[in-house]
C-alpha cells in the first residue's frame, strides 16, 4: 500500500512539473510575440516619412531645406506624418491643388502629402542630388503603390513596372528594386529656392492592387546629397 502511496505521489509531481514548463514555456513564446510586435510598430509605424540632408551640401554649397518659409535654418532631417493606414484610392481623387499648400503635412483620406522646400543661401551656384530610396516592402504591396513628385509646379508619378515589364499608365518606372527615382539638379543659383511637395498612395485602378497586398508595408525615405551615391 505504501508503494502506491509514492508511486501516486511521483505522478503528481510529474503532472505539476509538465505544467509548469507547459506554462513557461507559453509565456516565452508570448513575450517573443510581443517583443516581434513592437520592433515591427517601431520600424514600419514609427509615424514619418523622413528627408534627408546631406550636412556637407550646407557647409559646402549653403544649401538647406525647410517646411516652414518664415523659419529657414539648417536641419538635417524633416519628417513628414504618415497616415496609419492606406486604403486604394484613385488618382483622380487626389485635389487638384495639392501642390499649393504653403508646407508641412497635409495629408487626406488615404494619401500621404507633404510640402517643403530646398534654398540656396550660398554664395556660389550648386547643384546636388536628390533620390527617393526604398528601404523595405512586406507583401509586395509596391506593386501598386503611386509616388508624385512635384518640383515647383511640375509633377512625376512613379510606380514600379508592370508585369509585362513595362510602365504603368501615366507613369515613370522605379529605377530600381531599391530606386524609386535619382535627379541631378545643377545650376542651383543663389538666392533659389525650389519647392517640392511628395504624394504617395495606393492605386485602385492598378492590376496588382489585389487582396494579396492587403496588410502590406512600403518603407521609403527622401535623401538630398552632395555627390552620386551608389544604390
């Protein structure tokens, strides 16, 4: 009887010690979920779309940028708000006018807008470099995103290639897998200013804009440079 007794009582504690373990084992797992989660909301929902300044194009060339007329200093960065989410939309919904906001943010239903400004307050003519640098896509939902960029009242609408490898309608390809677009702008006299406003959405009317993309993240950046940089 008394080996049944500790017979019995081994069983118990193998049971308490299993679950145990069943349980730490879950609450591993749970703080890796949770860990995953935050690095994820930390670099895909950080809240902004940055520009980029290239110090050596201030203390070189005395070229800045700002988003606000009356507050022209040296920043090395801006950064525009992003919507948290992006639902498809069409490009003929986006206002006709939304390159004449004065600057800063000023984004709609489902569109990223963002206004600012590139001067020259040196003293010699300059030139410089501005790119658009794809940092990382989940779910390839760059298939059917739409990049517009205006540059003092002129615009170009970038997309990555169709399938068929060719440019979407009304569009400019990406460069690149890791390009959206390189421009050289020379003869930057002092005293000029230009003025850039940058749009980005889905598009609706795009063929890859399927169920497929949906809960998909697109990372970019805008950088002003000093000198051609390999991408």
């Amino acid at each position: 009887m008394k080996d049944k007794v500790v017979l019995r009582t081994d069983k118990i504690k193998r049971e308490k010690k299993a679950s145990r373990n069943l349980k730490i084992a879950l609450l591993v797992i749970l703080l890796v979920v949770v860990i995953i989660y935050f690095v994820i909301g930390i670099v895909y929902n950080s809240g902004n779309f940055s520009i980029t300044l290239d110090r050596n194009l201030y203390y070189d060339k005395g070229i800045i940028i700002y988003e606000e007329e009356e507050y022209k200093v040296y920043r090395s960065e801006l950064l525009a708000e992003t919507p948290e989410t992006f639902d498809n939309i069409n490009y003929n919904w986006l206002p006709a006018d939304i390159d004449e906001h004065e600057g800063g943010t000023h984004n709609g239903e489902n569109y990223l807008a963002y206004t600012f400004y590139i001067e020259n307050i040196g003293e010699e003519v300059a030139d410089y470099w501005s790119e658009v640098v794809i940092d990382d896509v989940i779910k390839d939902v760059d298939e059917a995103v739409r990049i517009r960029i205006y540059r003092d009242g002129e615009y170009v609408t970038y997309a990555k290639e169709s399938e068929t490898g060719q440019a979407e309608e009304g569009t400019t390809k990406f460069s690149s897998e890791e390009l959206v677009v390189r421009e050289h702008v020379e003869g930057f006299e002092p005293g000029s200013v230009s003025k850039y406003t940058i749009v980005m959405w889905i598009e609706g009317t795009d063929p890859e804009c399927t169920d497929n993309i949906l809960g998909g993240e697109f990372k970019v950046h805008m950088e002003f440079n000093s000198e051609y940089v390999e991408k």
